[in-house]
C-alpha cells in the first residue's frame, strides 16, 4: 500500500501541474483571441498555429492531470467516507470529460483559421466569423465545465474538515472556493456584463483555497507516516 504522506505530495504534484498547464492555456486563448473581432482572431490564429495547438494541447494535459489528482486524493480520503470521496471523483470525471469533449471547439476553429479551402468555399468574412463562433463555444463550453470545477471542491472540503489530517480552516476555505467558482459561472451566465466585472472578486477565494491546499500537500503532506494506521479522528494536524 502507497504511503498515505507519499500519496499527499503525489496529489499535490499533479494538482500544481493542473494549474500550470491551465493556466498556461488560458493565457494563450487570451492574448490570441479577441472575442470582438473576427478577422484579427482568424489572423492571430493563422499567425500562431503552433502555439494554438500548445495551448490546446496544454489544457489537455492538465484535464488529465486533474483526473488524476482527484484520483490520488481519493487513496488519501477514502477511509474518512468513501461515498463522499467516491462523488468527488466522479464530480472531477465529468468536467474532465466536459473539458476534453470542448477541446474540439479549439481545434476546429483552427482548422478553419489555418485552411485557405474554408475561406474559399465561405468567402473570407464568413470563415473569420465561423472562427470566431468556434473560440466563442469554446470559451463558453469551459465556462460551463467550471461549474463541475467549482462543485468538486465541495466534498473535497468536506473530506478535508472531517479528516483531521489537514487544518479544518482549510477545508472550509475550499468550500468556499466551491461557492465562488459557483458565483462566477452563474453571474457570467446571466448577466455577462455583471459576471465580468466581478469575476475576479468571486474567483479570489477559489484561487487562495486551491494555492494553499497545494502548497499544504507538497510541503506538508500528512502529518505522520503511519497516518494510515490511525483514524481519521486520531490524527491531528500539527501547527
């Protein structure tokens, strides 16, 4: 059996490369795509294809890594509650579903940035807006995935308060990041003008839960080795 400590710094790994790999593609689709014109997004795609598909290809990393994180975390929490720490994971499987499935968006709009035969068919106003409606499904296909984003930090937050290996303000800090993340999609959704403007402020304390949770598992981990013998009750986090 893998090491409870073990698998908390392998979870912690794979959640940092979640961020990094997200976030990388995120900036990408930002500075490449400007969702108010069409022909300067078809042109910025066409000028940098390459790293369009690296960021495409970036996002597709970390929606593995994701699955794989929420995977590891429940070796670490299923002896807390296994129904809990089962509904986690498949919470995780259906926005990394949702998110590669998404990823075709990307790629199309791609394909016909890149391919002088869809400018040819449709006339080159047409392409750019057919680009432009590809990165706009895109951008909202991963707004909608966020919500699965957000609600998995639900029972996590809760496997992390009842579980004693982790400071409980932790775990309600992640729920909280659950209702922000939760705040931001359905604001965005609603009112999009509105959501924009206080996306920042509702995604801040999803962004401060999940840092410090990283950072938690890398530095440290659980607090002892044989946390794996003891119940979950036993075991007390030092501060």
């Amino acid at each position: 059996m893998t090491a409870p400590k073990t698998l908390a710094r392998a979870a912690g790994a794979l959640y940092l490369l979640v961020a990094v790999f997200t976030i990388f593609a995120g900036v990408v689709n930002t500075r490449i795509v400007d969702p108010g014109d069409a022909g300067a997004t078809a042109d910025n795609i066409d000028a940098s294809a390459t790293l369009f598909r690296v960021g495409l290809v970036s996002e597709l990393v970390g929606a593995t890594a994701f699955l794989l994180t929420a995977m590891t975390l429940y070796l670490l929490l299923r002896r807390v509650n296994q129904l809990v720490a089962a509904a986690m994971v498949t919470i995780v499987a259906v926005s990394v579903a949702m998110q590669s499935l998404n990823l075709l968006n990307q790629n199309a709009a791609l394909r016909v940035a890149t391919d002088q035969g869809h400018a040819d068919a449709l006339g080159p106003a047409a392409s750019d807006q057919l680009t432009l409606l590809f990165t706009g499904m895109q951008h909202d296909g991963y707004l909608i995935a966020q919500t699965y984003f957000g609600l998995w930090l639900l029972p996590l937050g809760y496997l992390v308060v009842r579980s004693g290996y982790f400071p409980k303000a932790l775990g309600v800090l992640l729920v909280i990041g659950c209702c922000g993340h939760l705040t931001d999609v359905f604001a965005r959704l609603l009112a999009p003008e509105f959501g924009a403007d206080i996306s920042a402020f509702a995604m801040t304390p999803a962004a401060i839960a999940e840092l410090s949770f990283i950072a938690w598992l890398l530095i440290r981990a659980v607090p002892d080795p044989d946390i794996g013998t003891r119940s979950p009750a036993a075991a007390r986090p030092g501060v």
